[in-house]
C-alpha cells in the first residue's frame, strides 16, 4: 500500500531535489543570493507551517477531508506527519522554483499610500467572499474557508507591493502556474489512489480535469503566498539598501 510518505517521496522531494540540482548548476541574471535564498525559504517554511497548521487541523477534524485506510499512522494534533511534511516541501518546492525563475529587482517602482490602501482593500474582499460561502450553502464551505484564510496574507502582499507584482506580472505569472499546475495534478493522481478524498458535503462537485475546484484554488493561493512573498521581499531589500 502506498501511503502519505511514499508519495511525497516521489511526487514532491524527488522533484524538489532535481530542481534544487539544477538551480545550483545553472546560473541565470538577477538571481539572488544564496544567503538570500536560504533565508528566504526558512522563512517561508517557518511562516507556512504556523500560519497553515490550525486551519488544516480545524478542517480535518471538521471532516472536510479524510485519509484512507493505513495511508497516516502518525498524528500530531489531528493532522498527520505526512500532512506537515507537505506544507513543508511545497513551500521549498514553489520557493526554490521562484528564485530560479526570478529575475533582476526594479527598485524604481513606487508604492504609495493609496496603493497600500487598495491592495489591503482587495485582500480583505477575497475573505469577506469567503466569509459569504463559509455561512452560505454547505457545499460552499470548503471554498469558502480557503478564501477567508488566504485573505490576510493576499492583503498583506498587496498592500506592501501589488504595483511592483503588476510590474513583473509575467514573470510572477509563470512563477505562480507551473507549481500550481504541477500540485494540482499530483493532487489529483493522490485522490484517484484514495490517499484523501473530500468530503462531498463541504466541497461544490466542481471538478477540472477531475480534481476538485477547492483543491486547485488551495495550490493557486498557496503559490500566490510563496511567490509574492519571496519576490516582494528582494524588492524591499532593494528599496531599503
């Protein structure tokens, strides 16, 4: 039987190995230091896990979702190890993809009060549609609570930098897809195999390609999060230095 550790040995480390290899062989104008690199990802991992934990914890022992027989055998919480483990690899995975596709920071580029204004402004709306959806419809739930926890952090991001993000949208936009199109379809793979499944009740039915709607728009955000933060961060720096 397949169970969580296998498959984040195969489907998430072993690709996060080749693609840490590969960022340290290859060299590309822009990049930002190792140091750099290094602390932001610590950083990333430290932030996901605390940020992620009681959200994830809260749904499972809603019963949003559920693992299969002898898939988990070590929980912490109600959340398995696998489950910890994954947010940590993602957020490696995304970040180390991020700083490989990045590029040289334009400091030039302003934020004022106003767009601060705005962006926290767009990130409160994303949890007030979810706060809708959460007291909405049951099958609205699952959405819902993705969108109200993702909220505060899109807010945040946006109201330190969404103008410089719109600058070197193309370059966030290949960021953000490929991981999110890589986890969905591992997602995907991982609920065919009956590793989890989502609950029918809590989600809306809607699927693309058979995976769930919820779960595509979870890896879209949590994508969003890496990505934004590690690019917004070199230009902080940038603006600061």
């Amino acid at each position: 039987m397949v169970t969580y550790l296998d498959f984040l040995a195969v489907f998430v480390c072993l690709p996060l190995a080749v693609l840490a290899a590969g960022s340290v062989l290859t060299h590309r104008r822009g990049r930002p230091s190792v140091r750099l690199q290094v602390g932001g990802l610590a950083l990333m991992v430290g932030l996901a896990l605390v940020y992620t934990t009681p959200w994830d914890n809260y749904l499972i022992a809603r019963g949003v979702w559920w693992y299969g027989d002898g898939v988990v055998t070590t929980r912490f919480w109600v959340m398995p190890l696998g489950e910890y483990l994954f947010v940590v690899f993602q957020s490696l995975l995304v970040g180390v993809w991020a700083f490989a596709r990045d590029g040289p920071v334009d400091s030039t580029v302003g934020h004022s009060w106003s767009d601060r204004f705005g962006g926290v402004a767009a990130g409160t709306a994303v949890s007030a549609v979810g706060l809708l959806f959460v007291f909405g419809p049951t099958g609205l739930y699952y959405l819902g609570a993705i969108l109200v926890w993702a909220g505060p952090v899109l807010a945040l991001q946006w109201g330190v930098g969404w103008r410089y993000l719109l600058t070197i949208r193309r370059r966030v936009a290949v960021m953000v897809a490929v991981p999110t199109l890589y986890l969905s379809t591992i997602d995907r793979v991982a609920i065919d195999m009956g590793l989890w499944t989502i609950s029918s009740t809590y989600s809306t039915g809607l699927t693309v390609g058979g995976l769930p709607i919820e779960e595509g728009v979870f890896f879209l955000v949590t994508s969003l999060f890496v990505v934004q933060a590690l690019v917004l961060l070199r230009w902080v720096i940038a603006r600061w230095g």
